[in-house]
C-alpha cells in the first residue's frame, strides 16, 4: 500500500474504536498492518502503556513488520514493553513465567514434529499390541486436531468413534503424561497449556488480564479453538480487543484454522462492532473484479466487494499448453519476454502453484533459460544436523530430563552405547517412570545392563551433568565452546564429512550458532541458557515453512506460502479439475477453501495476472487429459484475454521466440 496523509475513513474507525470488542474485516491489500499499527499508536496515546498492550500474528515475518512499521510511527521510548509476538512466542512466555502454577520445572524443552515422533514409537514400541507403528502419522494428527480442538484426552477417549481413534486417545493420554514427565511441551502446548492455565487458576487469570489490557490479533481467520478460547480468556467479559481477519483468505483449515470463529465472537460478544475494509491498495480494478467474482460462489456471513482507485488495468491473460512441459516452457518464455519489454526485474514475477511437486519442471526450465529463482521451502539453518546435533546437547544441559534430546546425541561423537542398550535402557526407565539421564544413575539398571554398558551411560551423564552446571554460572555461555571441544565434535563432523570443504561448512553452522547464542543472550539482557534455548527452539518451529527470499531472482511457491505476499507480475499455473481444486477437495466436497485458495493467489497480482492450465498432464508416468479448472469458468470472460482464442499475431510470436534464443545463447555464453 503506497504511503498517505491520512487513512481511509474505514481504517480511522477501526482506529479510533476503543470502547467496544472490534471485528475488522480486511480484504486482500486493504492496509491491515496500517490499521493494527497505528491502533497500536492510537492506544499508547489514549493512556494505556504499551507495556499493557499485545499484538499477535502466526509468523515471525509478520510479527518483525509489525515492530518495524510501529517503530516507523512512534519513538522507542514509548514502546518499551510493547509485545509483539506470534501466538505461540505468547504462549511461550506464559508457560515459562507460570511454570510452577502448570506443575512444570523452570527449565521447559519444547518437543518438535522429529521429538513428538520419537517419543510416539517409544510408547507403541512398549504399548498394546493393538498399537501400529505403520499409523504413527495418524495417531500424531489426531493428538495435534484434538489439541487445536480443545478437547482434552479424557474426551478424547470419551467421542472416539472408530478403533484408530480410540487408540490415539490412549496415546494422547499416555503421550501427555511422558511430556510431563520430561518437563516438556510441543508445539501445540504452547496455546493448550495457557488456556488450561487461565481456565483452572483465577489468580493467574487476573494477572494476565491486568498485564494486557488490550490484545490485537492478525489473521484472525486462521485461528483454531483453542487460540480462540486464550483470546476469549485474555481479554475477559470487556472484549478489550481488535481482531482482523478476511474470511475469503482462511486456507488453513487442514491445520485447524476455524473461519467459523468469525462468527462465533458476535455470539459471545453481542457488543461486537464490525467495520469493513473494502479499498485495495495493491491490485488493478480487472484483477479485483476477477477475484470479487470468483468469490461470491461461496457463501458469506459477511458480504464485501474489494475496490481500487489505481485504475483498471491490463486485462488478466489464460494460457492454454498442450502438457505440463509445455507450461513450462510458454512460462519461462513469456517471463523472458515481459521482462525485456517492461525493464523489469526476475524478483517482480512470482509463479504459483497448488503442489510443491509442481515446481520440479519450472525448475528445470527456468534453469535451461538461464533465469535465476528462488523456490520457497529451501534448506532451513536448523535442518542441518550439525545444528540438529549440538541444539539437542543444549536442551539436554538445560534439561537433563528432554529424552528426545538424549536419545539424538548419546552416541554422537560414537560412545560404544549400543541400540541393545538404549533399548534395555528406555525400557527400564519406562518401567520406573524416570527419564534416560536420571535411569542412568539407579542402581537396578545394573540388573539389567552390564558394568561396561553401565559405566559408558554413567560417564555420558556425568559428563552432561557436570557441563550443565559450568553453564548455569555467570561465564555460563563462554564456556560452550570449550564444551564443544571436549566432546571432539570437530574430528567427528571431519570423520563423518565427504571433503574438507563440507567439514569446514558443517564447523562453520557450529560456530554460527554458538555465536548466535550469546547474541540472543545480549540482547535480552542477560536471559539464562534455558531460556535462550526455548527461543531457538520456538524460532525453529515458526521458520520452518518462513523463507527469506533475496535478489533479483523469479519467485516459485505454492498458494499456501504465497498469502501475505505481493508481486508485481503473478502466473497462476495448473489451473485444472483435481489440480485446483485439489482432488481430495472434490472427493471431501471441500471446495470453497479450494476456491479461497484461488482467491489468494489472484490477489497477490498488483499489475498483470496471468493464469495457465495444460490439456494434458503427466500423472504417474502417464499422459493423461485434464479439464480446466471450474474455477476458470466462474470468471467473467469479457475481462479476461484468452490466449487460444485469440492467437498472438506472427510478428509477438517471433519476436518472444527471438528472445528467448537471446536467453538462451547469453548463457552459453556465459
């Protein structure tokens, strides 16, 4: 949105309403961040410390533009205290500070999808016979639904209709309790535990309400149950709160999002206030209008028609292509070609598909013209496991009791503590309802292990021990990196490297992280290890599907990583019956969050859009016929230029042809 004076009479009304609880429904490119940002302001002004006010949002990059744009408006000095955070980072510090109401110990590991795993076949491995380790993925689905649901394990057990469900109850229930006893929470528990907190102790409850005094929350769409019931809790009868939210971009239904909450707020709020932002910023009017077409198929609680002042511009183009190489192809030519007759750069276009596995064949032929791309999804700095392996050490140091953690590192660099004895090990410690480290220690595994096998656990606990200890004084961090050294971290990457230049790559992720420790530490004025581990963890949870892109390269994601982005120049491709929509969503009769999904993706176009489909496709290894998508039916065909209707004269074909040979001969030779 380009920079105003003033706001629009919509924004300065949800700006200026304090009094009463506030819905504001934002359509795509409305100026949402605006609004919350300088409501933000608005509050500071009226009298309510920033301390007293929280802002959350469900990524990182969400959460750093919201500080950015406040700190653009207001000096810091006014905003000290001021949270602006995902939910889950809330969530984070609730259970921290309230670890002793929760029956935790000060030092909480948050468990990931690889830990949850883990402790999952664990308890199958020493469970029922009926337990299947072939439906781990379903059993942990269920636990995470139920979770989002608030629904608690007894009634997990309690409305399990079929044989699996009921066994992922007794899962859920028996996963619990070892997460407890490990002193740890997954991702999930993050909202769960605050909610449960909030619920079952009305002292803590007060003192929360009294600390934020009023809450913003952004894609208020995506939220589950349970962040609906901690908003609810959060804010009390009052409602002292601004929820945004647009109910045609709710794409997340698959991971719990509930759009019905919408809904829900005017019947638990009957003073609720709705104010609509309907003006868009971003995109021409023809683009607009595709998209208010293409949504009015679904149905709506809320009615509103996206506009824009920025004129109507080109009309949206439809590319045919025989087969899915074709696209391709006709993509990368016509980028070629648009690019050099615009002056434009690679980073202004962006192509978006439904299925990750799309992306294989514009990679190829994006490569094959020479043109540079970024693809969202790319390596993550916590997915290597040199930083999987020494992340695991620090949980460990500051939580003996994290068994995932354990189990990762005990024999990495090589201990001679074999599988026998893990096995023999975790079942012992199973049985006595301890973790590894503390088993390690009893003197009854010695009945069940021997002395050698003994003294090797002894010697690893020991150890951690002991470093665990050099950590908590006040050199606590300065001394990470001689621990590093002790264990011969550096001579095992070597060992375990295919070439020196990958062990030094794999010790530099090391280092990088060990730095990055002591900064956070820095920053944060002294926080203890345990607590600057919780951070690291939470970050890598959030940045997992977050990519930074940078350069001048060409954008491929798919519709879900698209939301919240912009681009000048957009190509919707595979446009096609069980593409988009999906088949599963034709099969689950799921098809307006299918259409939701194509709303999103017209409306990240701010200049031109083009949308793409193939008459063919190859589907497991065969060439099979497709249908354009219906979604492309329902759009007005006087504002669209399609392309097989009205074939390109001789001359743009030759002259796109030429430049595409140009491409291509540029880079031979380069």
């Amino acid at each position: 949105m380009s920079a105003r004076s003033t706001p629009n009479p919509q924004q300065l009304e949800a700006i200026r309403e304090v009094d009463r609880p506030l819905l504001v429904l934002a359509g795509a490119g409305s100026g949402k961040t605006r609004v919350i940002t300088e409501k933000i302001a608005h509050l500071i002004k009226q009298g309510i410390p920033a301390r007293n006010i929280a802002a959350v949002t469900f990524t990182n990059k969400a959460a750093r533009e919201m500080r950015s744009r406040i700190g653009q408006i207001m000096p810091d000095r006014e905003l000290r205290g001021l949270r602006l955070s995902t939910f889950h980072a809330l969530g984070l510090d609730m259970v921290r500070r309230e670890h002793k109401a929760l029956g935790y110990k000060p030092a909480i590991s948050i468990f990931d999808e690889h830990d949850r795993e883990l402790l999952l076949k664990e308890l199958i491995k020493h469970g029922r016979k009926e337990y299947d380790i072939e439906k781990i993925d379903h059993y942990a689905r269920a636990i995470g639904n139920w979770k989002n649901l608030f629904v608690l394990p007894e009634q997990a057990e309690q409305t399990s209709a079929t044989h699996d469900d009921r066994i992922a109850a007794e899962l859920y229930a028996a996963y619990g309790k070892q997460l407890k006893a490990y002193n740890a929470v997954d991702f999930d528990d993050l909202i769960l535990q605050p909610v449960l907190l909030l619920q079952h102790h009305g002292e803590v409850a007060d003192k929360w309400q009294n600390a934020i005094r009023y809450l913003l929350v952004d894609e208020y769409q995506d939220t589950n149950l349970t962040q609906y019931r901690l908003l609810k809790l959060l804010t009390g009868n009052l409602g002292r709160f601004t929820v945004v939210g647009d109910d045609d971009q709710s794409i997340y239904a698959w991971r719990g999002a509930q759009p019905e909450n919408l809904v829900q707020l005017q019947k638990d709020f009957p003073r609720l206030r709705v104010v609509k932002l309907e003006q868009n910023y971003r995109s021409t009017g023809r683009i607009l209008k595709i998209a208010n077409r293409l949504i009015a198929n679904n149905p709506h609680i809320f009615e509103k028609q996206l506009w824009s002042a920025l004129g109507p511009g080109e009309k949206p183009r439809v590319l045919k292509a025989k087969d899915d190489v074709g696209e391709a192809r006709q993509v990368a030519s016509d980028i070629i070609h648009h690019k050099f007759r615009r002056a434009a750069s690679y980073a202004d276009y962006a192509i978006l598909y439904r299925g990750n596995h799309q992306s294989r064949l514009f990679e190829r032929t994006l490569r094959e013209h020479g043109i540079p791309y970024f693809i969202s999804g790319g390596t993550s700095f916590f997915s290597y496991a040199e930083v999987k392996d020494v992340m695991a050490y620090l949980r460990l140091l500051v939580n003996p009791d994290d068994d995932a953690a354990y189990l990762r590192i005990v024999n990495v660099p090589r201990r001679e503590i074999g599988p026998s004895t893990l096995e023999k090990l975790g079942q012992y410690a199973q049985e006595r309802q301890v973790s590894l480290f503390n088993a390690s220690f009893e003197l009854g595994l010695q009945q069940q292990l021997s002395e050698q096998a003994v003294q090797r656990l002894q010697q690893f606990a020991r150890m951690i021990a002991e470093a665990s200890k050099r950590t908590q004084g006040p050199d606590g961090f300065d001394t990470l990196d001689a621990f590093v050294e002790r264990l011969g971290y550096e001579l095992w990457i070597r060992d375990h490297s295919t070439s020196e230049q990958q062990a030094e790559r794999r010790m530099g992720n090391v280092r990088e992280l060990l730095d990055w420790l002591r900064r956070l530490a820095g920053e944060d004025h002294g926080r203890s290890l345990a607590e600057v581990v919780s951070k690291i963890m939470l970050l890598d949870i959030l940045d997992r599907q977050e990519e930074e892109n940078s350069g001048d390269r060409v954008n491929l994601m798919t519709l879900h990583s698209a939301k919240g982005l912009e681009f000048p120049y957009v190509y919707l491709v595979g446009m096609e019956e069980n593409l988009l929509p999906h088949q599963a969503s034709i099969e689950q009769n799921t098809i307006e969050e299918e259409r939701r999904l194509a709303y999103v993706g017209i409306t990240r176009a701010r200049q031109e859009l083009t949308l793409s489909y193939c008459s063919h496709r190859k589907r497991y290894g065969e060439l099979v016929r497709c249908q354009p998508s219906r979604f492309l039916q329902e759009l007005p065909e006087e504002e669209l230029e399609w392309a097989d209707k009205n074939p390109l004269p001789p001359e743009i074909k030759k002259e796109r042809g030429l430049a595409s040979l140009d491409q291509i001969r540029s880079l031979l030779r380069g």
